[in-house]
C-alpha cells in the first residue's frame, strides 16, 4: 500500500524511485564496502534501505539506529559479534516511519570482543551487511575510525550509512577531508530527491485509486502546495485521508507534520548562540540569492550581519537540511519548517 505510514518493505509498496533502488540492490551485489544513502528528511531513505534490508533477511546483516550508538567502536563490534554468533538478521534500535517505530534490541557491550576475534568472526562468516541510519546522530570519528579499520582489514563486510542531516553526515563519509578517516576510501552515493509536482500527483492518485477512494484535483493540488513533494508527508496525508478517514485530513496532516518539524528545529537551535538569527534566515528563505537573503534577515533582526558570520549560519542551516541552494538560490527543503519555526 502506497500509504502504509510505516517504512516499505515491498517492492510493489514503493514508488518512484527505481533507479535509486536498482543503484543500491546492485552496490550491493557488488560487494561495495560503503554506500552511503543520502537526501533531506521524509524523502524516503528509510523504506529504500529496509527493502534492501528485507531482501537479505537470510544473510548475515544488522539495521542499527545510528542514535543508539554512543561509542561506535565496541558496540558496532558487538553488534556484528552478535549477530554472526547467532546467525540471524536482527535490529538494534529502530526502523522508523512516519508515526511508526520497529522496536529492536538493546547494545550490551560488557563482552565485547577483541579486535583479533571479531576479525576472526566475519571471516568465518558469510558476506555481512551493516545497515546504519541516522548515521549523523552517533560519534563521527567513532564511527568513521571503525569502518575505515574494517574497510581495511575485514574484506566481507559491507556499509549501508544514511542520514538526513546531509551536511552532517559527511563529517562520517569525509570526502572532503584529507585528514579524515575515510578520505580516499571508495563511496557509493545514492542520492535521493523530492519528487517534482507530476510526480508527486501520480503518486497521490495512484494511491487514492488503490484504496478506492474519490478524491478530487483541487484537493490534491491543496496538499502539494502546503507538503511539496516529500514523500513521508503526502504518505501521512494519504493515510489520514483514505485509511484513517479524517475529515480535514490535510489541516491534520500538516499540524502534525509542523509539530515534529518544530521538535527537530528546536533541538537544533538549543545549540546555537543566536537562535534568532537561524530563524530569520528560515522565515526568508523563499529562493533568493545570498544577497537578498542576508538583505532580508537584516531587516528582520533589526542589525547588520557579519558576512562571515551570516554564511556560518547559513552553511549549518544547509547541513542540517534546513536550508537548501539550487542555481544559487536559497530556499527551504520543507516548507512546512516556515510554520514550525513560529512555534519554537
């Protein structure tokens, strides 16, 4: 079902994006030793992954949350450990979709294994697959020093990392980094977008028709233009809309949609010195270029901004997947963050 909130495990349950998939099964197949899954949030990166992930239930392979994961070396090892020990595919932590959590297991890290025996366990073990989202919520150089050492010495154990901080989850990858862990080290990008506005029609109508329920186009343009072409959202709509039955589905969908956009800029901007000026800079964002943009936020906080001090920001905001830039332009990669950012 299209709109099934939960993350897709069927293949006939997913839309649009064939070839990520095709590129991803085949990396894969290829035995590649890191594939790094990357896109905004609610674009779809967790169903694409726990398809592959379910493809290769009867293999050795873990889906590990990357916020579980507090020293990435000895639980990673424990994790893998564990799993080749009992042969048998397992999650530790969660998958999670739109209103859906897949509780897993908890790390127990008191017998974790030596270096020496744990290299020991993948060799006598047949192809491992490790699949890490949220890879940007653990220690980087934790995680980066263990996949690097295993990329080295453990020549059967592939990588599946995702993210939707995208900025953030290169401080994992490196690759831009001389000095980093991983710089040099051969990634398989598989990059995820929004869908554009034919597509995201197709996929509202398709998934109306599959449900049978009667849904006219001035109600579909509505929830485009209030969710753009963010998967998880206009899932969420749809399940409100033809499962859940809801008469204002749309005004529920993007309430629910601005309280967890809000939750996520909240944490955000608790770590910033100037949360006023990250907010600014998300209310004007409306894809003008860096000019108009600091022009605009100056009138907003009633200042002059420092150049460098303004592109600081700007630049987490976009590794943080807050702010997008496309042909020099910035702009929100959410719309719905212009209502959340009033509630925080």
């Amino acid at each position: 079902m299209y709109f099934d909130i939960a993350p897709k495990s069927r293949e006939e349950d997913f839309f649009n994006y064939e070839f990520q998939r095709k590129a991803l099964l085949d990396a894969i197949k290829r035995k590649e030793k890191i594939v790094s899954v990357e896109g905004v949030r609610r674009v779809g990166k967790t169903s694409l992954m726990n398809l592959a992930f379910c493809s290769l239930k009867k293999d050795a392979c873990a889906w590990i949350d990357g916020r579980i994961l507090k020293n990435p070396v000895p639980e990673l090892q424990q994790i893998i450990s564990s799993v080749v020990e009992k042969k048998r595919a397992n999650i530790f932590g969660r998958i999670e979709g739109i209103g859906f959590n897949a509780l897993g297991v908890g790390i127990d890290v008191r017998t974790k294994p030596s270096a020496v025996g744990f290299e020991k366990a993948l060799k006598n073990s047949s192809h491992f697959y490790a699949f890490i989202d949220e890879a940007q919520r653990t220690d980087a150089t934790g995680l980066a020093n263990f996949i690097s050492y295993c990329y080295d010495r453990c020549p059967n154990i592939t990588f599946i990392v995702s993210g939707s901080e995208i900025g953030v989850l290169q401080d994992v990858l490196g690759t831009d980094d001389p000095e980093h862990a991983l710089y040099g080290r051969n990634i398989c990008h598989v990059q995820m977008d929004k869908l554009d506005k034919s597509k995201s029609i197709d996929f509202l109508t398709r998934g109306f028709s599959e449900l049978g329920t009667a849904i006219d186009e001035e109600e579909i343009a509505d929830a485009i233009n209030e969710l753009d072409g963010l998967i998880g959202w206009l899932t969420m709509f749809g399940y409100n809309r033809a499962v859940s039955k809801k008469p204002n589905a749309l005004k529920e969908t993007v309430a629910t949609a601005v309280q967890i956009s809000a939750s996520e800029l909240s944490h955000f901007l608790s770590s910033r010195k100037e949360p006023a000026l990250y907010r600014a800079i998300i209310k004007k964002a409306d894809g003008i270029s860096w000019s108009e943009l600091k022009a605009k936020v100056e009138k907003e906080t009633g200042r002059e901004l420092n150049s460098n001090s303004f592109s600081e920001a700007l630049a987490r905001l976009q590794a943080h997947s807050f702010i997008d830039k496309k042909d020099d332009k910035y702009s929100l990669c959410d719309p719905i963050f212009l209502k959340a950012v009033f509630s925080v």
